[in-house]
C-alpha cells in the first residue's frame, strides 16, 4: 500500500506592496527601450539597479555594464550609455559631454528631487547635512552636486552628537531615499536638539517606496517564525527590510536573491513565513520562492495590503516613440 507523506502547513504573509518601485521600473525600461531602439550594445554606468538578476537579464538582451565612461571602446562612442536609477555626479553628465557621449539619465525622481534640495539648501547659504551611508551610489551623487566641502555625511547619531559646524544657525539636511524610517528620525532628532535652527528639505527624502515596504514589513513581522527578504546585499532598502523585520518581531528575518541561498536545514519547523521584496527585486523571483515553499509546505498564501501605490514615472521623451510591451518585461515581471 502507498503512502502519502503530508506537507506541513505553511502561511506566508506576503507584502503588497514589495518589489520594484516607479523609479526602479523606469530604469529599466529606460535599458530595454533602447536596447529596441539603438541596438546593442547599450552602455550602462554602474548597475542599473542593485540587483544581480536584473543586472544578468539585461546583459543576455545586450546592455554592457561599465563602472567608468573611459571603459567604452571608441568604436561605440555612438552608442548610448544610461546612468543608473541611483544618480550621478554633475561630473559624470559634464565627462559624458565632453567626451561627446550620447547619455541617458535613468537617475530616479525621487533622488533628483534630494539633489534640488540639497542645492536649494546651499543656494539660501546653508551648509547641507546628509544622512545617508558612505559610498552607496547615491550618496555619492547627491554629495557631487554641490562642491567639495559643501556637504557633510551624517551615518549616525553618534556623527551628529560630534559635529562641529562653522555656522550652527545655517544647516539644513536631506536624506538618502532609501534609509530606514526609525534609524533616520533618531538621527534627524539628535541634529534638532543641537541645533535647533536646523532646516528641513522642503518634503520628505526618504521616498515613498521605502516607507511603504517598511510599514509592510513592520505590520507583518510579529508572529512570523521566519521572514525572508528578496534582495541583493548590496540593495540598502533591501538590508532595511531585514532590520525592520527582526526589529518588528519576527523569530529569524534573512535576505536572499534567489530560492537557492534558502537555508532549509537551518530554518526548522516554521509555520508562518513572512515575505517581502526591496525596491529593486524582481517580481519573478518572488513566485520562484513561493514555488520553493510549495515544494515543501502545504501553502496558504495570506495577502498583507497595507499601501497602494500608483506612482508612474514616464521615460524621457526620446524613448517614447518605441513600444514597450509585456514580453519585453517578462524577464523580470513574469510572463503573466
């Protein structure tokens, strides 16, 4: 006689929303878009976005990613060459020109709307603070619109507590998008309670997307046994998921890029799975780890809508000429 074994009950929470935010998904139509427009190759300076998947999947369509505008080959000085969704230097764009490169600034919103406030900020005579993390991206870029020694970088309320400006009646202070909502109170908190003349950006820094996949994570954390995270480690809205969650209640919170990293000799007997994605994991890499836990569990899947986002960000005008379809996504969304 046959036995059956019987999988053991699983719910996962999943987050609605997770995963790609608007300026992530322009970035990468930006890619594809020209990529069907141009022709490859189509240079991209740094990952268009920090996610490996994402990275190889427009590689196999013919992107080429470089870290410098002098790694493209005179012969292709034609081609176009994107800036990433993580922003740019004003030195870049200025290279790029004379060079005589053909650019498109995938730069998202969101972080160009940080960059206008940190000049804002300079433009009424304010030293600017920036709250963020040394040598991510965009850090780097908001820091390049302004000149050397305009900007000071604030990763803690430890630096706040030893700043020493020249003039602590003329400060203000942006943020990185993608930070985590309570670390960065805390820190904007101690700045005020020593300097008290401290400016504000005219709106909130840390983008939508960000808060929302937090909240979601924090409003799904308590009671989950595990909580998985869809990233890439070098992904900051990523790693703050995984703080948010551990911070929120869940027994363990991991980050993983792909169903394959899931430690399943380590993970134990679980009964309710916390699942979520950051801002620039692709949504076929979700289903592929639900995939991986219907293999194993008997699944109910409990949808966990806190926010819902509408944001669209259009390409630039030169691109919209060029139809963008479901296919041309797929390698990303899925093909459903």
């Amino acid at each position: 006689m046959l036995q059956t074994t019987t999988k053991p009950p699983l719910t996962i929470r999943l987050c609605q929303p997770r995963g790609f935010c608007a300026g992530v998904d322009r970035a990468i139509q930006i890619v594809v878009l020209a990529l069907k427009k141009y022709g490859a190759p189509v240079y991209v300076r740094h990952e268009i976005v920090h996610n490996r998947y994402v990275v190889e999947g427009l590689q196999s369509l013919g992107a080429v990613f470089i870290e410098e505008l002098s790694e493209i080959p005179a012969e292709h000085r034609q081609s176009p060459v994107v800036f990433s969704a993580h922003g740019v230097p004003k030195s870049v764009p200025a290279d790029a020109k004379a060079r005589n490169l053909f650019y498109l600034d995938a730069t998202c919103p969101l972080v160009s709307k940080v960059h206008k406030q940190a000049m804002r900020h300079q433009r009424l005579g304010r030293h600017v603070l920036l709250i963020g993390h040394a040598g991510h991206p965009e850090v780097i870029g908001t820091m390049g619109q302004l000149p050397d020694g305009a900007v000071t970088l604030i990763e803690t309320e430890a630096d706040a507590a030893k700043l020493s400006p020249v003039d602590p009646q003329a400060l203000g202070f942006v943020t990185q998008t993608t930070l985590s909502v309570e670390d960065t109170a805390g820190i904007i908190r101690a700045l005020q309670d020593r300097f008290p003349a401290l400016q504000a950006p005219a709106a909130e820094s840390i983008c939508y997307a960000t808060t929302n996949r937090q909240e979601a994570v924090k409003d799904t954390a308590p009671g989950a046994d595990l909580y998985l995270i869809v990233g890439a480690p070098n992904s900051s809205n990523s790693r703050r998921l995984v703080e948010v969650a551990e911070r929120a209640g869940a027994t363990m919170s991991l980050l993983v890029q792909r169903a394959a990293e899931i430690p399943w000799n380590d993970i134990g007997n679980i009964s309710t799975l916390g699942l979520s994605a950051g801002a620039s994991a692709p949504e076929i890499i979700v289903d592929e780890i639900i995939d991986a836990f219907r293999q194993r569990f008997d699944v109910t899947i409990d949808l966990a809508i806190t926010a819902t986002e509408t944001e669209d960000f259009p390409v630039m005008r030169v691109l919209r000429d060029v139809e963008l379809t479901r296919a041309d996504m797929a390698f990303v969304n899925g093909a459903a």
